[in-house]
C-alpha cells in the first residue's frame, strides 16, 4: 500500500497544481470506499479556494477557509493530474476539479481508501487524533523513540509501524530501516540499547527521505500524482529479496510473519 513516501510524493506533485486554485466542482462516481464519501462534501467544497495541501502521517488534507478534507489512498489508491480528455475508468471513483480546469482524479481498484470531511480542525478527527509525530519532524528524535519503547515487549518493528508512536513508516519503509540498523525485526523493542534506538532514528530518517527523492516505491500498481512510478524499488536491500544475497555479507536473506507482515531481515548482520 502507499506509504508515507508514496503520499508524499503525491502531495508533491499535485500541490502546485492545486494550491491557491478554486474548486469548481467535485464529481463522485463511487462513494463507497472504505468509508461513505459523505452527501455534503460536493457542497462544502464548491467554490471554495485550496489554501494548502498537506500531508499527516499517510492522510492529504486539503485545507480550504471553510475546513479541511482528508484523503487517504487506502491500499491501492492514487490521485493524479489528468488531461481534460481523459476518460474516467472503471476505478476512478471522484475527482476535484479547479476554476482552470485542472482535474485531480483518484482512482483505487480495492476502495480501501477515503475522502471524508474534518472541518476546521483537523487535527481533532478520528482518524487523526491518535497519531504518533511525524519520522522527519523535529519532535522524533532518538531520545523520544527510546522513551517510548522502554517496558514495551512487542518487537520493534511492530514498534515503529504503531502509528501512535510514530506515523508513516509502512511495511517496507520498516524492513529497510531495521536492516540499515543492524536491528532485527523481532528483537523486543523495550531491550533494545539507547545508541542502537538512535541508530534506527537516523536509518528511518535516511531511509524515507532517500525513497521520497526517489519517487516513492512501485510494487504493483503505485502511481505518482504525476502518474509515473516510484523508482526506490531499485534501491531496496531486504525487503521482497527472500533468498538473494545480503547486500552487505554472503548471507542469503530470510523472511518471517510478524503480526501477518512479511519480515525481510539477515540474520548475519541483523542481532
């Protein structure tokens, strides 16, 4: 599914796009996503100017003088700059459409995704309440990581993907990070050793932005807001390398389900 890179590369390329545009109309073709697109958002958004578009773990908030939408792209959802003459496809479920006629389209075979309506504050919604800081923000630094996995028995990597300790960092995005760190993915989080929680902080960080430059990871069907794919796949070490060599040793890389998430780790330099 889109990852925190993934959406914000996303957010990258339809923002300039979007921002400082007014709404000229909102065309729903299939409310039921993972939640019900709501009856009213058509009307709370017509005519409305697009002040930002942001980005809160793995949601888009578009925010406008009256409130803010919240856009999740689900499992296998994107959202795109398209031509005015291209035809709308079976999954392109609504799209947003500006006084210039720019069209923002999403499409998303599997409906895992959501447009939902968060008003004027946010921050104070369901979805977003709970959340953990963001991995390339100021507040997430090795002191607060470490704070937070101190009497914690579930292994790390379930740790870092909780996104009320801190948001975005996906299945991939985690088996990478781990393996830059030495760290394995089960060991439990509460006995792992301050300089080896401030080691994984700077692999995190390291890891999401070098994948955010790259355009995010395609797997299968991930597309850009510019519709290209995202090219980290070349640059993965671990993850979905089941018994190919280690980049690092002769090892051959092994592969476990934790919490029914694959696990890509090796087992020489991961302790």
């Amino acid at each position: 599914m889109p990852e925190l890179p993934e959406v914000e590369t996303t957010r990258r390329g339809i923002s300039p796009y979007l921002e400082g545009s007014k709404i000229k109309k909102i065309i729903i073709r299939n409310r039921s996503l993972r939640w019900p697109i709501p009856s009213e958002l058509e009307k709370k958004l017509q005519n409305q100017i697009i002040i930002s578009l942001n980005r809160r773990g793995k949601y888009l908030l578009l925010e406008t003088s009256v409130g803010t939408a919240i856009i999740h792209l689900g499992m296998s959802g994107s959202i795109r700059i398209v031509d005015n003459d291209l035809i709308p496809e079976k999954h392109d479920h609504f799209e947003i459409i500006t006084s210039k006629n720019i069209i923002a389209r999403y499409n998303d075979p599997r409906r895992f995704g959501c447009f939902l309506w968060a008003g004027k504050k946010p921050e104070n919604h369901p979805l977003l309440i709970n959340l953990g800081p963001e991995p390339l923000d100021s507040k997430f630094t090795s002191n607060y990581l470490y704070k937070s996995t101190r009497g914690k028995r579930t292994p790390i990597k379930q740790h870092i993907m909780n996104s009320r300790n801190v948001v975005g960092i996906g299945n991939i995005y985690a088996n990478e990070a781990l393996f830059y760190a030495g760290i394995d993915p089960n060991r439990i989080a509460g006995r792992i050793s301050e300089k080896r929680i401030s080691k994984l902080v700077d692999e995190i960080i390291a890891v999401l932005k070098k994948a955010i430059k790259e355009g995010g990871t395609t797997l299968r069907n991930y597309r850009g807001g510019n519709g290209m794919p995202g090219y980290f796949k070349q640059e993965l070490a671990v993850y979905e390398r089941e018994n190919l060599k280690c980049k690092k040793c002769d090892s051959l890389i092994k592969r476990r389900v934790l919490a029914q998430r694959s696990t890509y780790f090796c087992r020489t330099c991961q302790k």
